[in-house]
C-alpha cells in the first residue's frame, strides 16, 4: 500500500527538493543552475510557500515528487494567472496517481488564489504527461519557440 501525502514543502525539504530538481533538469540533459535555484525558492518559501507542494512518502519521510506553482498578472489583461513549473515525480514512484494528486492540489491553490488560466508548458514527445494534462482539461493553446545562446 502507498501512504503518500500532498502538501505544502517546508523550508528543512530543500535538499530534497534540490535532489528532485536536479534529477529533472538531468532528464532533460539541462544545466542546473544550483545557486540562482536555491534563492528563487527561498524566496518562494518566504512569499508564497503553499506554491510549493510535493508529494511525500509518509512510510519512509522521502519526497517522491513536486510541483511548483507561480502566480501574476497577465501583463496584457492584467487576469491573475498561473504557471505550473518544476513537475516531477520520481520514476519508481510514477503510474501510482500522484502525478494527478500534485495537479489536482496545485489547481485547488489557483481557485482558492482566484486564478482565471493555468499555463504549463508539456513536452510533446512525452506522451504520458499530455495525456495526464489532458485528463485536467488542458488543451494546447500556442508554440513557444526559443533560442539559445
């Protein structure tokens, strides 16, 4: 039986989410940029730390998975909307539904904020994760397109 827990991180989970983020950007063969990483979620955790919330593992105190949820103004509407980041659930712990538990509690914290949109951006050759997206009702909407230098 899974005894898994969704709630808000903690300021004593940071290496653990530290751990969860640098096996996310290693997935995706990304640089991990530890020390800007490390101030932008300390200051989440002195803003808005309920927009950090992870999915732990209550039989063994482990994290197993988090979802990060970032709040604003629409610069051309002025709507408050969201940005899911950070989406992770560890490989031995997916197919279990807390990839769903995670995006159900980060769309109960935008109703709760009266959020209008919820933006994420889903890697389309990841099929499992526009399926679990589409599941909450999210449809692609546009192409970001980038550049690097």
């Amino acid at each position: 039986m899974v005894n898994i827990k969704i709630r808000a991180s903690r300021i004593e989970d940071i290496d653990e989410l530290k751990a969860l983020m640098r096996s996310l950007t290693e997935y995706f063969k990304r640089p991990f940029y530890e020390k800007q990483w490390i101030m932008d979620i300390k200051y989440k955790f002195e803003s808005a730390p309920e927009s950090i919330i992870v999915a732990e593992d209550t039989e063994n105190n482990e994290l197993v998975g988090m979802i990060l949820v970032d709040i604003g103004r629409d610069p051309y509407s002025g709507a408050i909307i969201a940005q899911l980041n950070n989406f992770i659930v560890k490989k031995e712990w997916r197919g279990k539904g807390i990839g769903s538990k995670l995006i159900q509690r980060a769309i109960e914290l935008c109703r709760d904020k009266k959020v209008k949109e919820i933006h994420t951006n889903a890697r389309k050759e990841i099929d499992e994760l526009l399926l679990l997206f589409e599941k909450f009702d999210f449809v692609e909407s546009h192409v970001v397109m980038k550049l690097e230098l």
